[in-house]
C-alpha cells in the first residue's frame, strides 16, 4: 500500500496495462482488500453476475502449463467471439493497429518476425510472470450484453483497487479463447462462461516493455454533447 493517500484522479490516470510482473506474491490481506472493492461495483438490478476465480501458486502454474499446451494443439474454444476484422476499417481498427506496433516495438521484435510475435503473445499463457490471475466468469442473461457491462464495470474497479495498492494488473482477452481448458483445469460448470483474465501482482520496472505507454484518444473524438457548452473548449 503506497505510503500517503492518492486522489482519484491520479490513480486513474497512472493504471496502465502491465506486461511484466515479479514473482512476488500479493499478501492475502490485500488481494481481499481489492476483492472487497471490486465487489462495490454497479450491475443492471444489483444481480452482481460476476463469478470470479483467483488462481495462485501451483494452480496457477498447472493452469498456465495447460493453456500453452492447448496452443500448441490448437484447442481453442471461446466462449464469447473476437475477430480483428469486427472493428471494419476504420478508426477502431486504426487503434488496434497502433497499439499493436507501440508493443511489439517496446519488445524489439519486427513486424516480419511472426515466430517472435507469437512468442510474445504466449507470454499472455504465462500470465505475463505475475504470481496470481483472476479468472472472470458470467452466467448468460438475455444476449449477454448487460451482463458483459456489468463484468466491465467490476473488473475496472478491480483495476483501480490494484493500483491504489501500488499494485499491477492487465486484462487479456487471449485467456477467453481457451475457456473449456480453464473450466476443466478449475472444475468449472459449463453454464459459467469466461469472459476475459486479469494477471495482477507487483510490476516489474526492469521488464522488456515496462516503458510502454498507450495514451487516449482526445475527447472530441469520443464525446458529443448537447446543451453543455465549454466542456471541451481547449481539451485535448
């Protein structure tokens, strides 16, 4: 825990997605602190649809052995779709691309070298080195969209517990696309369905993309408003 108390704002705008972790367990005080908030957050009815499994130690290390396995046989299985053409050709696409390059530049590897991105992208099976993942679960209401707002809700706040405990985490959404192997390694039902992980621990400073940054578009880009003037006057 830092040692003097931070505003809001600054938590906000310092979380970042971390993608290199010491080994370092949290303590369980903690690790319940930043359950407790996440519990805080809203959801549609005050269902709290959330199902989440925090996976450790030699559990964790099975569970990791067992996702790259799966890769290595091809055995995927999502429970919710992702494809990169979904976000068309435009602005939506334009992000992901950049993002994409931003990382595999902090990593040294060449947009050619297809063995070196996929090795990168394996570390995400790894949970990135961090000692503990956070598995989140959903049961299906309807066509999943309002639970899927409410599970974006929780883990946002889980995000922010971390980083007002001067912890790290990073959400993957790779994890999602080997749902029946985390099911089946942690004795999950199959009406629980896996929306995405959050691999969370302390930071590693020395890591191969701890510099890496993305910022945020500019609000204009994202926010219209009617009837509030001077809201945006010289945002950026």
């Amino acid at each position: 825990m830092p040692d003097s108390p931070r505003s809001f704002t600054d938590i906000v705008r310092s979380r970042r997605s971390v993608r290199g972790f010491l080994p370092d367990p949290v303590p369980a005080a903690d690790i319940r602190a930043v359950l407790e908030d996440a519990q805080r957050a809203p959801s549609n009815c005050n269902t709290q649809p959330w199902q989440v499994h925090v996976v450790s130690g030699a559990h964790r290390d099975a569970l990791s052995a067992a996702l790259l396995q799966a890769d290595r046989d091809g055995r995927f299985s999502s429970d919710f779709s992702f494809d990169y053409a979904d976000f068309g050709d435009g602005l939506y696409l334009q992000r992901a691309q950049k993002q994409g390059a931003a990382y595999y530049q902090s990593l040294g590897v060449e947009r050619s070298d297809t063995q070196g991105r996929h090795a990168a992208a394996l570390r995400n099976l790894e949970f990135f080195g961090a000692p503990h993942v956070a598995l989140l679960f959903l049961p299906q209401f309807g066509d999943g969209v309002r639970v899927a707002g409410d599970m974006g809700m929780y883990a946002q706040t889980f995000l922010l517990a971390l980083e007002a405990r001067g912890l790290a985490g990073i959400p993957q959404t790779m994890l999602g696309s080997y749902a029946d192997v985390v099911r089946g390694s942690l004795d999950i039902k199959s009406d629980m369905k896996l929306l995405f992980g959050i691999s969370f621990g302390l930071a590693d400073p020395q890591g191969p993309a701890s510099a890496y940054r993305m910022g945020r578009a500019p609000l204009a880009e994202s926010v219209v408003l009617h009837g509030t003037p001077g809201v945006l006057d010289g945002a950026h």
